[in-house]
C-alpha cells in the first residue's frame, strides 16, 4: 500500500511538472524565430497587405467621387467622406514603417502635409487652371493629398452638404483622389513581392540589398520608424495645437478625425511588433520573447497605455486641447513612454540579437 500511494504521488508529481512544463512552453515559440522571418513576414503580411488594402481603398474613393461628381446627393456625399475616413485608418497605421517608397520616393509630404492652406485652395477654386492630374503633381505639398480632400469633403466647419459644391470643387476633389490612387497604388507596388521591388532589397537585407548591409539594419529600421511616429504623435501632432492652444494646426480638423488618425498611428506600431494585419504572422515580439519576457510584457503594456490613453479624450481633439488638459497631457505622457522603450531598450535588445 506503502508503494502504490508512492508510486501514485511520483505520477501527480510528474504531471504537474508536465503540465507547467507545457505552459511556460506556451510563453515562447517552440522554435526561436529567425531574423528572416520577421523580414520577409514583415514585408508580405503588413507592408504590403496594408498598402495593398491602400491602394484599393483610394481607387473605391475615386470611383465613389466620380459619380458623386456626376450626381451629387446626400448619399453619394456621405458615402466619399466614409471612404476617406476609410482611407485615413490605413494609411495612418502604415505611418509606422514610413521606409520605402513612401520615404525614397518622397510620396509621404505629397499625400499627407496639414493643415492645410485653404486660404490658397480657394484661389486654385476660383481659378480658371485645368485641374489634372499632372497639375496636381505640381502643387505645393499643402495644397494636395488627404487633406485638402478633406477639406472640399467637409468644409471648414465640417457641415457641408452635398448641394454646398461648386463644379469647380467637384473637379478639384476628383484630381485630388485620381492622384491618391495613383501615389498610393505606387507604394504597394513598391512592396509587391512580385517583380525587382523594394521588398527584395528590404527582405535581402546582409544577402545582396544595396540598402541594407546586414539584416541588422533591417531590423533597426523597423524599430526607428515605430518609435518616430511615437515622436510624431507625441511631439508633433498633439503637442503642437495643444501648447498653442490653436485648433487649426490639428491634422484632420475639418472631419473631426484626429483621434483616430493618432490611435491608429500606435494601431501601426502594434502591427508592426506583433506581425499582424490581417493575418498574424513572425514579429520582433517572437524574437523578444525567446529571451525576455519581462521586455515584451513591457512594450505590450506601453502600446496599450498609449491607446487607452487617446480613448480617454472624449471630445474632439479640437475641444480636448482647451477641454480635457489633463487627458492631452496623459496622451503625450504615454506615448512618449512607448517611444522611450522602443529606444531605449527594444533597440538595444535587437542591436545585441540581430547580426
């Protein structure tokens, strides 16, 4: 009896050990990633869905401003400022790897330069220039992209109606789109894994890239961009109209969508870390993982911080900058916090796990 209650306390011993065994199993990958991996999982499953999903959106808005031109109602109106706001969401995530096309070939400033220059739109409206596309392209950065679209769509209170434009709006908004479809189906062609693209010069990166020497580099990238939207938000985008206390120098103050546009700004940064868009594929957390969760839990909770953070503003940011002080101030604090992480430790992490 002696030896069966030992023997049956060995097996209680040996499956608890199993069991927690399993578990902290289940706290890293079964096998470590590879820096390759995060590369090219990087490059297919989130550069490139995301601009892809881009490209297609501003053709949809075109397409929905063309007819809208052709027949303006209410519906038409409502159904092109929900296909901007669309839009917005997934270029602002992709404003936290702003490396390749969108930097090298200078598409970033033309498609989302704020505020905008309305007082000068007005004069292009009320000019007898033929708006084309090629005309578009030869425009100050201010005076082209989402936001003087945004203006046309909303108006400076954000109330215009469908029967508030003019034939000479209706055809400056239709160059405008006509010229986001284009920028931004140039940049998912740049990370299209088919065909010479920068997609192979990214995910070659030590192996044959004339930009990357090392695969090092290539992570470096990922890490300065995620922690320069941080700034961006932070120091830039919230800090400025808040310090000044002006509203006009908010990014989307006609639509009201400045909030969004910061949250989905860390949205970027989440799907970035994780590797995931639509799909969830290898990331830098895999790789923080297999050697420090303590890291990773860190960084996870920042990136939460910072978007419950933006939550908490429960006006528009216009309002909130007057408004709710403490909550801007709050938002400020957190994102620069996950800024300060990302520097200060993720890429040191990396710059001593990566060749």
């Amino acid at each position: 009896m002696k030896s069966l209650n030992y023997i049956l306390a060995l097996t209680l011993l040996l499956t608890t050990f199993t069991s927690c065994k399993k578990d902290d199993d289940d706290e890293t990958p079964a096998t470590p990633v590879t820096t390759q991996q995060i590369m090219e999982q990087f490059a297919a499953e989130v550069a490139f869905a995301s601009y892809d999903d881009l490209a297609t959106a501003t053709a949809t808005m075109h397409q929905h401003i063309q007819t809208f031109r052709a027949n303006p109602s209410a519906a038409g109106l409502t159904q092109c400022k929900d296909d901007w706001k669309s839009v917005r969401q997934t270029w602002e995530q992709t404003e936290a790897y702003l490396f390749g096309p969108a930097a090298t070939e200078n598409i970033d400033p033309r498609i989302d330069t704020w505020p905008v220059n309305f007082n000068d739109l007005e004069t292009i409206i009320n000019s007898s220039d033929v708006l084309d596309e090629n005309y578009i392209n030869n425009l100050d950065d201010a005076l082209k992209g989402f936001h003087p679209a945004e203006y046309l769509l909303y108006g400076l209170t954000g109330t215009k109606a469908h029967g508030d434009f003019s034939a000479r709006e209706l055809e400056f908004l239709e160059a405008l789109s006509l010229n986001l479809k284009s920028l931004t189906l140039e940049m998912s062609t740049g990370w299209n894994p088919s065909g010479s693209t920068f997609y192979h010069e990214f995910t070659n990166a030590g192996s044959g890239s004339g930009t990357y020497l090392t695969e090092l580099s290539a992570i470096e990238e990922m890490v300065s961009a995620m922690a320069g939207i941080c700034d961006e938000v932070a120091n830039g985008k919230i800090s400025e109209p808040y310090y000044a206390q002006d509203p006009t120098l908010e990014e989307s103050p006609y639509s009201k969508n400045s909030l969004i546009d910061f949250t989905n700004n860390i949205k970027g940064v989440q799907n970035v870390y994780l590797c995931k868009y639509d799909s969830d594929g290898h990331g830098l957390e895999d790789l923080v993982r297999t050697h420090n969760l303590s890291l990773d839990g860190d960084i996870k909770l920042k990136i939460s911080n910072a978007i419950t953070s933006l939550n908490n503003i429960s006006v528009p940011f216009g309002e909130a900058i007057i408004t709710q002080p403490t909550q801007v101030e709050n938002a400020i604090n957190a994102i620069n916090e996950l800024k300060t992480i990302l520097e200060e430790e993720l890429l040191p992490f990396v710059q001593l796990h990566v060749d």
